[in-house]
C-alpha cells in the first residue's frame, strides 16, 4: 500500500475541483487532486455545452418549420445522426478538449486517478494500492442523476443526461421524466428536432418560478407546444417487443399508458458525496447520505473538511460551482480560522423557449417582506417584430427604499435582461438608478424599463398609502 502525505487533499477533477486547485497550487506544492473517472467536467461533457448545441440545432429547426410567418417558405429535415455527430464533434474538439490542455498542465504528482472513500478522520484510500493523508480535504466530487426503481423494467431504453449525447440517432420517440431544467431543455429540443415527445411531472408545477401567476403562465405557453402531463406519477413500467411502456397516474385521478423507444429520466442528481463513507471520516451524513456546510465558508462544521460543487446537492450551475471551489480553497488555506464569503446573487436560466430565468431573491422568498412587484407581458416592440411576444416579467423592489430584490421572468432572449438586473442587484441598486441608464429603440431592453417604470408607479402608489396610514395612526 503506498501513502501519501500531503497538506491538501481535493476529491474531484470538476469546476469547483479545479477551482479550488487554482488557488491551492499557488501557495504550496503538499496537494493530491483525486478524480474518479474521465477528466472534463459535467459542464463540458454531460451539461451545460452539449445540451446547447442540441437546443441550437432544435432552434434551427423550428425557426424552418415557423419561417412562413416571415413571408419566407423554406423547408428542412432533421438528420439525426448529422445533429449527434456535430454535437460531440464540438463538444470534444473544443469544450472538452480545452479543459483537458488545461487538466495536462497540471503536474503528474498533483494527480491521482481512482475512486476515494474515507477510511478515518483525514485518511482517503484511492482504490485499492494507495492511502491519502491529509491535514484539509475539499470534497468536490460532483453529482449522478437520479433514478426510480419505478424504472427498473425498462432499463435497457433508460436514457439520463450522462448518456443521451452518446446516442447514434434521435429516437422516433421519448418519454421525458421531469419538469426540471434538464427535463424541459431537453425535451422541447427533441421535440423540435422531429421526435415524438411526451414530458411527464409530478408536482404540477416548474420549480425555478414560485409566482402563481408566472407558473400558471409557464405551463400554458409550454403546454401549448409540447405534450404534457404536469402533475402525477409513474406508477409501473415494462418492456415488450413496442418498446418501453409507461404507467402514469395523473393528479386528476386518470391514467395514461402510452409506449416509447426511449425513456429519458431528468428528475434531478445525486451528490456523489455518499459514495465517500464520510461516516468514517468523522462526520455524519443526512438522509440523502450528503453533509451540511456553511456556504459562506463552505466548511463541514467541526471538521477540516469543505464541500463544493455539485456535491453540494444545491444550486448545481457552472458559476456557483466556480465560486464554491475557491471559497472552499480560501479557507483550507486559512484553517482553523474561516474567511466568510460574499456570495453572488443568485441566477439561474433556462434554456427553453421562451426562456425562464430568476435573479436575486424570488416571489417565494419574498413574500413575508413588504414590495412591491412590477409585473409586464413580454411585449417590448422588438420581442413583437421577433414574434416572440409570450411571456411575462416580474421585477420585485423593496417598497420604502426602491431597491432591486429579485425577479422571475419567462420570455424570448430572457437571458440578457436576466444579467442586467443580476449587475443591479450586485450593487445594490434601485429602480431608479437603473431607470437612470439609456435605453435603445427598438431593443429587448425596453421591457426592463417598463416593468421598472411599472414598479416605481406601484410604488408611489404604496407610499401615499403608507403615509395616509400614518397620519390616520397620528
């Protein structure tokens, strides 16, 4: 058995792994970077980068398929295996290539290939021929889809992220499971690059939005399009000659049974975490077999030992994941002592059309505070020279100071608004500050300015009430 002695131990080659190793490898040489598995990270090879390249051939076909709007006939089919083909050409040649040049320069001792589980407090065996010692450990082993036993049965046609990219044609038919991120990016590009595509829920609703009224409207624009069964679930599967059969119950109390090629199961991941034997590394694991840690300090409390990442079971985005990692480095390097992080606002965005994205603090969170909530269609001029104009906005401000809390919104190019008002909320800024910025004609920005404008309205409103209250009280 060989041993290794070192000052930092990283589990996990992934963003917040190599994050973390950015900072590290700067102040001493006593570190290890265990990785199970290929190097490459989820973002390049299973997430981020290979979903986008499928959304944006599914675009190319839609926008064909919906052309004569513009006055302009055109025509296309979709090549399965052409659409697969480009996409882990690109995905290999350029995503995933630029992060293993970046992985080789790292130096071979820096690097331990082979699955690490904890056999004592600061103690790793790596396979089965070496043992890690080290004084501080960051945990960023990343995450694994999540699959029902319901699924057992069908196995065989059983398809999660991890796998679809690897497919050599489209399937004629999908059965999507999940109304996550992945589930509804996914299916609807399927479902415009011509494959029969059924999208089936459980709670009714798309979690990324919490305002009744955007995930009222979120359902009707998607389920205008794809085929839907919101709310239910999956209470059998089998497989015969047709291919997988799926038996959903739905909240109604109806069932449907309906049969598919594939099965693409996208109800969330799995931190890796519980692969580790953290038990035996002194620390005791929830019930999803995960550890809880500060996120400003990313530290497992009463342990030299931080978390990062997707194994962090909590905002799994390419951004947060980054930030973790060196968070979780800076205080490795300053244990005992903690250096609490600022973290970003929070931002996530969906890739679907019309896109869904939510900044800062959403409606859920913000429902015992007193705002005010400045609340639109998704009907700037240009969004209806795109025709593009579904949607809504929701930009939420603090009612007495004007500040920028949060909002929700669900419309085309949603993501460009979404980063303007991310930049406000970083600097703490109020409606009127942002009102202040000039704005282009015709412009997708415009519909900021309105819903601000929107805002301040309800907000002058909200004032003259309070002040009535007052005097009233006087």
């Amino acid at each position: 058995m060989k041993t290794l002695n070192v000052e930092y131990a990283i589990v996990g080659a992934g963003t917040s792994g190599l994050g973390a190793y950015s900072k590290i490898s700067r102040r001493t040489d006593s570190l290890v970077m265990i990785q199970d598995g290929p190097y490459g990270t989820t973002c390049a090879r299973v997430g981020c980068m290979p979903s986008k390249l499928l959304i944006t051939a599914a675009d190319h076909a839609h926008h064909l398929a919906n052309s004569e709007f513009f006055g302009v006939s055109a025509s296309g089919r979709v090549d399965g295996r052409k659409v697969l083909e480009r996409l882990r050409r690109e995905r290999d040649h350029r995503f995933v290539a630029n992060n293993l040049r970046y992985v080789d320069k790292i130096p071979a001792h820096h690097k331990l290939e082979g699955r690490a589980r904890f056999i004592a407090p600061g103690r790793l065996r790596v396979g089965e021929s070496v043992e890690v010692r080290a004084q501080r450990i960051i945990l960023a082993c990343g995450s694994r889809p999540a699959i029902s036993a319901v699924f057992e049965p069908v196995m065989a046609r059983v398809l999660t992220s991890d796998t679809l990219f690897e497919l050599e044609d489209l399937p004629r038919s999908i059965a999507v499971i999940g109304m996550g991120v992945i589930a509804l990016e996914l299916g609807q590009a399927l479902h415009r690059l011509g494959v029969e595509t059924a999208i089936y829920g459980r709670s009714g609703t798309i979690n990324a939005l919490t305002h009744p009224a955007m995930q009222q409207e979120a359902l009707e624009i998607l389920g205008a399009e794809l085929d839907c069964y919101p709310s239910g679930r999956v209470i059998s599967t089998w497989e015969d000659a047709e291919g997988a059969w799926i038996e959903y119950e739905q909240s109604n109390g109806q069932w449907v049974t309906r049969v598919f090629d594939r099965v693409l199961v996208a109800t969330g991941r799995v931190s890796n975490v519980d692969r580790l034997g953290i038990e035996h590394g002194g620390m005791e694991p929830g019930e999803s077999g995960a550890v809880t840690a500060d996120p400003q300090t990313m530290r497992c409390a009463g342990h030299p030992v931080f978390i990062a990442g997707d194994a962090t079971d909590q905002l799994p985005v390419w951004h947060e994941a980054y930030d973790e990692g060196r968070i979780a480095a800076d205080n490795a390097l300053s244990y005992p002592e903690t250096v609490p992080a600022e973290r970003r606002p929070p931002l996530m965005v969906l890739f679907t059309d019309p896109q869904i994205a939510t900044i800062g603090q959403r409606f859920r969170q913000l429902q015992d505070r007193e705002i005010v909530i400045g609340d639109l269609p998704f009907t700037s001029p240009r969004h209806v020279v795109w025709n593009k104009a579904q949607g809504r906005i929701q930009v939420y401000l603090d009612a007495r100071t004007g500040v920028i809390l949060g909002a929700e919104l669900l419309g085309y190019q949603a993501e460009h608004l979404a980063h303007l008002l991310a930049l406000a909320i970083t600097h703490n800024m109020t409606a009127k500050q942002v009102l202040s910025m000039p704005v282009y004609h015709p412009s997708a920005e415009e519909l900021l300015r309105e819903v601000l404008i929107d805002a301040q309205k309800k907000r002058k409103h909200y004032e003259v009430e309070a002040t009535s209250v007052s005097e009233e009280i006087a």
